[in-house]
C-alpha cells in the first residue's frame, strides 16, 4: 500500500521569510511524488513533480522540493514566502507506474502574515 | 477551452435519493478521475478512467458507479445517498499518467440530509 503523510496541519510564517512544508511517503517501490495548491472555492493545481532523475525539483510560483530516500520524505520550500501563497498543500504518491491510483495527503493550510 | 467541467455547483439530496454529478473536459484527455475531499483527509480517490469504456475503483468506491462512454464525459452516479457522502466532489482529467497535467473541475459541493 501507499500513503503520504504531512505531519502539519498548518504552517504560519511572515512575508519574506522561508516556508517549507513537509511530506512523507510510503511505497513498496520507487515513488513518483507531487505537490498541489489548492486555493478557497477552486480545484487543485499541480505545482511540481519528482519521478527520477535530480533529487531538488523546481515547480511553478518559484516553488522546489527535495526528494529525500533515506529519509522517505519530499518537502515542499520557498526561499521568501508571499501573502498570495496562503493556500492549501496538497502532497500525492504514486507507487507504481502501472497503477494510476494517486495517494494524497491530508493537506497542510499555509498561511503567510503581511 | 472551456477545460473540466462540474455540474451542479452546488446540491442537497434526502437519504435514499439518487444522483449523477456530471463532469466534462473539452481537452482530449483519455485519463479522467472523481475524487472526494473531506476536511483533514484530503483527497480520496473515488473511481478513475484510462479511456472511453475503461473504468475502475479508487480508493472509496463504494455507493458510486461511473461510465465512460464517450472521452469527453465521465459522470458519477449515487446510487442511493447517505449521510457519509456528504463531501465535495472533485472531476479531474489528465493528459498522461503522471499527472503533471491534471486538470480539476470547480468541484460539486454535496449535502446529504
């Protein structure tokens, strides 16, 4: 089975200062990872993905994460955060290529204070 | 483009009622996915579709059926509503397998009494 977990609820930080967001994974196999936004009242967007290849990803809104295996985690970062990145996180795996079968999270709410 | 498309925005049902929410893309895309989001549980996979007449079950496939007839349409159907499926409904197309182009619908906000 395959599952994510992010352990945050919710994350607060100041405009300009550093956000992270954490997610960790659980596959039987080599994971393929993704992080989404979702902002009030809208579907989710895709931000960025890792399926293989180098373990620091960069996404849309200046956005990266680092794919970690020893550590099974894909933490979502923004060098300086924006009020306009208040928003629901979102992190999914999927355990197999075969199977389309997307696991998310349970979501982390950013807030980014003026 | 209109993209995915979501109808109702918005419904209330009685236990035992039946309903289909319907979800369209004008896109092309062969992958096509219903989702439930509930507050702390994020997103679960209801039912997806790797092409016209191909379907199978996600996640929490219970109490709901879907089709796929045609690529551009993929409605989910409640079979008899219950409380528990009071949720918001997400329809989602892709281009590929991976995701990157996932493209969500504004969602169904449903309320069963």
């Amino acid at each position: 089975a395959q599952s994510v977990a992010q352990p945050e609820d919710q994350v607060n930080v100041a405009e300009g200062n550093p956000l992270t967001v954490k997610c960790t994974y659980s596959v039987s196999g080599n994971p393929y990872l993704f992080w989404y936004v979702q902002y009030p009242n809208r579907g989710l967007q895709f931000l960025l993905k890792y399926i293989t290849g180098d373990n620091l990803v960069k996404g849309s809104y200046g956005f990266e994460a680092e794919f970690n295996k020893s550590q099974t985690s894909f933490h979502l970062k923004k060098p300086s955060a924006l009020v306009s990145d208040s928003a629901l996180y979102f992190c999914a795996v999927l355990g197999d290529l075969n199977d389309y079968k997307l696991s998310f999270g349970a979501g982390t709410t950013v807030t980014v204070r003026a | 483009n209109a993209g995915v498309t979501q109808t109702p925005k918005f419904q209330v049902l009685k236990t035992g009622q039946s309903m289909t929410l319907q979800c369209a893309q004008d896109m092309n895309h062969e992958y096509m996915s219903w989702y439930r989001q509930d507050p702390g549980m994020g997103l679960r996979l209801i039912h997806y579709s790797v092409g016209a007449g191909i379907t199978d079950q996600g996640e929490v496939p219970n109490g709901y059926n879907v089709s796929r007839s045609t690529t551009e349409d993929f409605p989910l159907r409640l079979l008899s509503a219950a409380p528990s499926q009071t949720s918001v409904y997400f329809c989602a197309s892709n281009l590929d397998r991976f995701g990157e182009t996932q493209y969500f619908g504004p969602g169904t906000r449903l309320l069963v009494l």
